[in-house]
C-alpha cells in the first residue's frame, strides 16, 4: 500500500500499536506456556491482546483514506 506523507504521523501510530499488539501477544503466549492458568489472569491477558489489536486496526482503517493506490 502506497500512503500519502501527510499521514506520516498515522503511520507511525500504526507502527507503535503494531509492537504493541506484538507484545501482547508475547505476553499472553508466555503465560500460556507456564503451568498455572488463573482464569482472571488469563480473561486480563487476552482482553490486552484483543483491545492492542483494535487500537491497531481503527488505525488502518483511519490510513486508508491517504492511499493513493486505491
């Protein structure tokens, strides 16, 4: 996808909800892993992982009016 460079602010939103994602997911992939599974813990972790992957792609979804290769 090709961006406008006005939305270059945006994009680097983008990128930072993107690690962010990325580090929920490490995040409730390592808990996962370990042998103790608290239920609230885990609703907690995973809650984390859907609300960063929102954020995320309310971003995309923002970008997508500065494309030019639409």
């Amino acid at each position: 996808m090709i961006i406008d460079s006005s939305a270059t602010e945006l994009l680097e939103k983008f990128q930072s909800a993107n690690e962010a994602e990325g580090v929920a997911i490490k995040e409730l992939h390592a808990y996962l892993q370990g042998s103790v599974k608290d239920k609230a813990v885990l609703r907690e972790l995973t809650k984390h992982m859907e609300d960063a992957h929102n954020k995320k792609m309310d971003i995309w979804d923002a970008l997508q009016e500065f494309r030019l290769d639409k």
